[in-house]
C-alpha cells in the first residue's frame, strides 16, 4: 500500500462479483453503463473476449470473473458496466468491465485500510491493492492497472503457436 493511501484513504466505486465485493479507485471511472450489446471476438482470450461501442468509440470489454476463476452467471437486470480510463505502457487506455451490480462511490477512510495479507487469498497479491474494512466487512480494493497490465504484456508477446510454425 503505497504512502498516500495510508494517510488520505481512497474514494472508491463499490461492485459485486460473485458474491464477493470489490473496489475501484474512483479516479478511473468514467462512466457506469446498462448491459448493452457485446461483440465477442473469436480467439481472443476470454478476460477481455468482447467489444462494446461506447460513445462511438471501440472499447474492450474485460470480465474480471475469469482473472478470479468465478463462475460467469447469466446477466440479471442489476448487471452492469464500467468504462475505465487506466494508464497502461504510459498511455491512457479506455476499457470496460463487467458487474454484477454496482453499489456506490465512497469514501473509505485510511485507517480502514490494510496490506494485503500475503497468504490466505484466493487471488493474485498483486491485483489487489489493499483490502478495507467497513461495517464488519472486508472490501477487496483493486489494483486495476496490475490487472490489465498482465493483459498488455501477453499481447506483447509473440505468438507461441507462429513460433512452432516457424520452427518446423
């Protein structure tokens, strides 16, 4: 948890994923969608496997469900999507994620966050950027930019099975 976090705390948006809730620096949200129409893209990996058109603008959609390995329930009327604005490769990128539902944006004051415990987790350490606690409960809060930063560095990489080819 870097120096500024534990001493202002952080402005979040709050979401549910299955059954588990999450949290997202406010400062990368730019807009919470309805579900609307997804273009899946054949091949693509299935973190970031469709497109939405947001504004006139191509946008990945990306499914944090599959990072965390939880099941992808079918979408219900409290489904929702979230455009991001995340500095990635030292350039803004606009990206979308799915939610099970949203539920607001608040405060969360730095004495209700905590390091992320090294063991014990489920998921990455390093997705996450710490947890918070409030009302008895733990928040998960996200490292958004760790996250689809794994993302751009595998579409970096060559591609294994043009290698193979290449070898043969």
């Amino acid at each position: 948890m870097n120096r500024d976090i534990a001493t202002q705390g952080l402005e979040v948006l709050t979401l549910t994923l299955g059954g588990q809730v999450f949290a997202i620096e406010a400062a990368h949200v730019r807009e919470i969608l309805d579900l609307v129409a997804v273009t899946e893209v054949p091949t693509a990996d299935p973190f970031v496997g469709g497109l939405i058109n947001v504004r006139g603008k191509v946008v990945p959609l990306a499914d944090l469900r599959h990072r965390f390995d939880m099941p992808r329930p079918e979408p219900s009327v409290d489904t929702r999507i979230i455009v991001l604005e995340v500095e990635l490769a030292d350039e803004a990128m606009t990206v979308a994620l799915i939610a099970d539902k949203v539920h607001e944006v608040t405060e969360i004051a730095a004495s209700a966050l905590e390091e992320t415990p090294r063991i014990g987790l489920r998921w990455r350490q390093d997705y996450i950027r710490c947890i918070a606690k409030r009302d008895g409960e733990f928040i998960v809060v996200l490292d958004i930019a760790a996250i689809f930063s794994v993302e751009t560095r595998r579409s970096d990489r060559p591609d294994d099975r043009s290698k193979a080819s290449n070898a043969a």
